[in-house]
C-alpha cells in the first residue's frame, strides 16, 4: 500500500492549453439538436471555459482532501480512494464507477456514506468506503495484456477488501461497476468471497417470457427505450468493444475530441431536461473528462468493453441479499419483473428523478438508499 496524491505536472497542462488552442474544428451539425450529437456551439462554448477559466489546481486539491493509495494486484498498480469512517462500527463498502465515469463521480457521497452524523444519519449508518479506479481508468494501471475482464476486477476487488483488512463487506456499482458488483455478488454466493450484499443502480435484466408474451405498460416502455437505445444509442459501445485501440488514436490525442465523446454521454445518460449543465455544473463535467485526458486512458478505458462486453448478457442468478435503486433517467431501465430472475432482490426503490450517474446527479437519494439497504446486512 502507497500513498497516493493527485499531482499532475506543470506541462502536461500547458499542453493541454496549447492543443485546445489549436483544435481543428469541424463545420456545425445540420440540425438545431443533439441528434447528430454534440453541438459545435457548445463543444466551443465548453472548451473555451476548458482552456481559459476552468482552474485544474483548485479541483485537483478538493480530490486530494480524500485518503488515496495504490496497491498492486496480478501486476498492476490500482489506484483507489480509501475512507475510513470516525465511526468504529462502520460497514465497508466497495463503490465501483463505469465508462464515462471515474472516481469523480463519488465525490459529493463519500463524506455522507463514512460521516453521517455530519450529513443527517446516524453513527449506525457509516461505511468505511473503498472507491477504486477501474483497471486501465483514471490513476490505476493500464493493462499490458488480455485478461482483465470483469470477472478478473470482481476478484481484485476481493483482494483489494481484503487486504484492507475487511473480512465482510458490501459491494455497490453502476455501469461497469454494476456488472463488476454482479460478479462480486455472484461470487460470494458461491461462497467464493467475503461479500455480504450488493446494491446497484444499473440492475441487469432482461425481458421474460412472459413479458414479452403479455407486458404490462412499465415493460412495454422499457422495451421501448431500449429498442430506442439500440438503434440510436450504442454506436460507442460498438467501436470501443470491437476496436478500441483505433478509436484511442484520435482521443488520446485531441482534448476537444475526448471531452465531446464523453460530455455527449452525459447529456444522453443524465436526468438533465436536455442540458448536460442542468444536472452539471462545467467544473464538474471537466473533472471527470481530465480523468481520461491527464492519464491518456481512452483506448485503456475503451478495452474494457473489448474484454467483458458479452457480461451483458450473461444472467447467473445472484443470490445474495439485492438492493436496487430505479432511477426513471437511466440507460437501461430493467422493471423488477426482469430483475427478478437474475437478483435475490431484497430491497428496490423506484426513485423520483436521477439517470445514469445516480451518485453524481442525486447524492442525497443514493446515499439515502445505501443506508437502508445496508442496514439490514450488516
């Protein structure tokens, strides 16, 4: 275990200035809508802020004030937030982020989930909170060779826990945290880890037969978004599962073209009326896209899918104790009947606003869900 500070050099902030200045933009889309995807007025708009206002330095110090280390696992450093509750009886709990995302997206939970008698809880509510950067994300490690898959990150995050000293534990993840957390949770029903429960906020269903024979109305739009998804909503997902490293070429090096194939996804993904900003603010889209600039991590991150993209459909039953958070703005929205099947789910709440980014968006009702799903594990 090293500590670890977010430090990044002088020079690789001039030069994201000096490329910013220098982008080679494209003409404007032919519509008055994102259909086509992001806009050029706002990319500019966006990249401008970037460029001439947005303070990197500030930002980097409000990520530090968490506790970070790096540790190796099978040969690769992971870096991870490690939060200790003032509370001796903390429950500890790993939080996995997706793509786009990072550890950014956990930053207005993590001082609620370990302190709550600061933030309206109890002391029985506090977790001790381990909040890792994927393999190939942010701060950890990029992979040299084939393997780290899902299944590969579900059994690092065992060693990871326990190595912390946590012989009992709860996992909770959304994205690819969601299918890294299914995996956990399978695990420890097998009794191949020292998991208690999981939560989710991206539970993975899929359709019955019997839905599809007789769907009430909630399956009839649930089938709908995602026939909508499919057509319109995966072409992301296809390149970076089928060639990541060539889409990583153009990423990699252009910081207009990395924060527009990020920021596109949180104005799709998000419970934000059609503005990413109204569920964002900009420092907080940039924190999460420097994420990915500052460490080069496009084509590592895209790798991911290239690795683990047919756990989507990959359905063993969970059967460990279940919590899950339906949040009505999110990618895949599975009804509990889909669920059902695939989860011993012991706690679900149909939430009342919130997407994708359930911890980024909705603080308050993500940590409120953690709290009651975990009291009754722990």
């Amino acid at each position: 275990m090293k500590p670890f500070r977010i430090a990044v050099p002088e020079d690789v902030l001039d030069d994201l200035r000096s490329r910013l200045a220098r982008t080679r933009w494209p003409e404007a889309e032919c519509v008055d809508d994102w259909s086509q995807g992001i806009p050029l007025d706002y990319t500019r708009a966006l990249a401008d802020y970037w460029a001439n206002e947005y303070d990197w330095r500030s930002r980097e110090a409000a990520l530090n004030r968490f506790d970070q280390f790096s540790t190796e696992i099978d040969g690769l450093d992971i870096h991870f937030i490690h939060q200790r509750s003032p509370h001796e009886d903390a429950f500890p709990l790993v939080i996995t982020h997706g793509w786009p995302g990072s550890i950014v997206e956990f930053h207005k939970v993590i001082e609620p989930l370990t302190n709550p008698t600061a933030h309206g809880g109890r002391a029985e509510d506090a977790f001790h909170v381990v909040c890792p950067s994927l393999p190939g994300y942010g701060f950890s490690g990029k992979p040299s060779h084939t393997g780290w898959g899902v299944e590969k990150i579900a059994e690092a995050w065992e060693t990871l826990m326990l190595r912390l000293g946590y012989q009992r534990y709860g996992a909770q993840g959304g994205d690819w945290g969601a299918a890294v957390t299914n995996q956990i949770g399978r695990n420890g029903g097998l009794g191949n880890n020292h998991c208690a429960a999981i939560h989710l906020n991206m539970p993975l269903g899929r359709p019955t037969a019997e839905s599809l024979a007789n769907p009430t109305e909630e399956e009839q739009q649930a089938m709908a978004a995602l026939a909508q998804h499919r057509k319109w909503g995966t072409g992301y997902s296809k390149q970076q599962s089928t060639r990541p490293q060539t889409v990583g070429y153009g990423l990699v090096d252009s910081p207009v073209g990395q924060l527009a194939w990020i920021v596109e996804k949180f104005w799709a993904w998000s419970d934000c009326d059609g503005h990413p900003e109204n569920a964002f603010s900009r420092d907080e889209l940039l924190d999460n896209v420097m994420m990915y600039w500052v460490t080069g991590t496009a084509a590592s991150s895209a790798r991911l899918y290239w690795e683990s993209f047919r756990v989507w459909g990959q359905m063993d039953r969970v059967e460990l104790p279940t919590g899950i958070a339906a949040f009505p703005k999110e990618l895949l929205r599975a009804p509990r009947s889909w669920c059902e099947p695939v989860y011993n789910i012991t706690h679900w709440t149909t939430m009342p606003r919130g997407g994708h980014f359930a911890a980024f968006e909705q603080p308050d009702l993500f940590v409120e869900d953690l709290r009651a799903f975990f009291a009754t594990v722990r």
